[in-house]
C-alpha cells in the first residue's frame, strides 16, 4: 500500500511537471506565432513595396516618352492640343515629381533615390530644348506671345533663328526633336532609370531571401513547438491512465 502510495504521488509529480511544460509550449508557440506572423507581413510588405518601386522607374520613363511623344507630334503638326498635353503634365499631373517623392518614402536607399532623381532632372534638362522647339512652332505660324504657355513665352530665341522664314522655323524644330543630340539626352533620363531597375532587383531579391529565410526558421520553430505539444498531451494522458489504475 505504501509503495502504491509513493508510486501515485510520483505520477501525480510528473503530471504537474508536464502541465508546466505544456503551459509554457503554449505561450512559446504564441510568440512564435507572433514572430511568424511578422515575418509573413514583412515579407509582403518588402514584395508590395519591390512592385511599387519598380513601378516608379516606368512610370517615369512612360512620361519622359510621354512629353517626348507630345512636342514631337507639335513639332510635326502645330496642334496646340499636344502643347496643351504636354504642360498639362509637366504643371498639372506631375507624374514625374511624385515618382521622385514617394520613391523616398519607399525607400530609405540613397543611391535608388539619387538615380530616379538624377532622371528626372535630366528631363527637366530636355524640357528646355522642347520649348524651343514650340517657340520656333509658335513664331512660325505668328501666334501672339501672351497666348503661349509662361515657360515658352519667357523663353528667347536667338537672332538667327528669329529670322528664319516660316519654313526653317518649322524645320528647325523638328529636327532639333529628331536629331543626335536629342536621342543623346533621352539617354541621359533612360540610363539611370536601368540602373535603377538593377540595382532595387539585386536589393529586394536579398531583402526577400532574408525574410523567406525568417519564414521558414519560424515555421520550422512552430511545428516543432506544435509536436513538442502533442508528446506532452500525450504523455499526460498515458500518466493519467497509469495513475487511475
């Protein structure tokens, strides 16, 4: 009766010993659940803000096309409707300026948001040859200063080319939306946008190795946790059962 006793009140010990256990897998597989979830939200957020960021990249350089595609069809045309466009983007829309400021927002990367903003001032840069392509459009075809956009208004031709006939007015400027130079300083907007693209893609791939690693490390502690639960469950029930006989 005595061994009984002692053997009842082990049991009862070891029972206790695996509650204790069980309760504290419990609250370790709430905070890896937690970690888990964590790094599950991370790992989304880094996807979400890659398809954002590279997003950006082509969105500037659809308008440099943009604007490009619009003063060459004024230069071509004279349609006042593409110069309307064309500043309608530049004043109004400004594609360009929030792909800039919300890259820094994305992105705590300097050199990601030196090379878009690089980008962008060279676009600026271009805008300059762009409006002398519409002065020359505009003095051609004899429109009244004070009815053209303030940038083309302010903007001065020299001598020579004010004294072009009609004609080479027109011919000017097209071919200085067509010629080497130009191509030269729409590579200058399109390089850094690459480089760009490169540099954020070897950047995220490593970021989202990172976080798939954390994943998996957490998943791997969860199911371990989980199976370490079940033993214990499962030993508490055999105990039980060997101290009720």
């Amino acid at each position: 009766m005595k061994k009984s006793s002692v053997k009842n009140k082990f049991t009862l010990k070891l029972i206790t010993y695996f509650w204790l256990g069980l309760l504290a897998l419990s609250i370790l597989s709430i905070f890896i659940v937690q970690k888990l979830d964590n790094a599950i939200q991370q790992e989304r957020l880094t996807n979400k803000d890659k398809v954002e960021m590279v997003s950006l990249g082509y969105i500037l350089a659809n308008r440099s096309d943009f604007l490009t595609a619009e003063a060459r069809n004024f230069a071509v045309t004279a349609n006042p409707l593409h110069m309307m466009r064309y500043w309608d983007e530049v004043f109004v829309s400004k594609t360009r300026d929030y792909c800039v400021s919300r890259l820094k927002q994305l992105s705590a990367n300097k050199n990601e948001i030196a090379l878009l903003a690089k980008s962008k001032r060279n676009s600026d840069a271009l805008i300059l040859t762009e409006i002398r392509s519409m002065k020359l459009v505009l003095e051609a075809h004899n429109i009244p200063n004070e009815l053209t956009p303030e940038p083309v208004r302010n903007y001065i031709l020299p001598e020579y080319e004010k004294n072009l006939s009609a004609n080479n007015k027109m011919l000017l400027a097209q071919k200085i939306m067509f010629n080497e130079q130009y191509y030269d300083d729409k590579k200058l907007i399109m390089d850094p946008i690459a480089i760009f693209e490169k540099q954020l893609n070897e950047r995220t791939n490593i970021d989202l190795q990172k976080n798939e690693h954390e994943v998996n490390k957490y998943r791997i502690y969860l199911i371990t946790t989980i199976s370490l639960l079940a033993i214990f469950i499962f030993i508490i029930i055999w105990l039980r059962i060997l101290y009720l006989r």
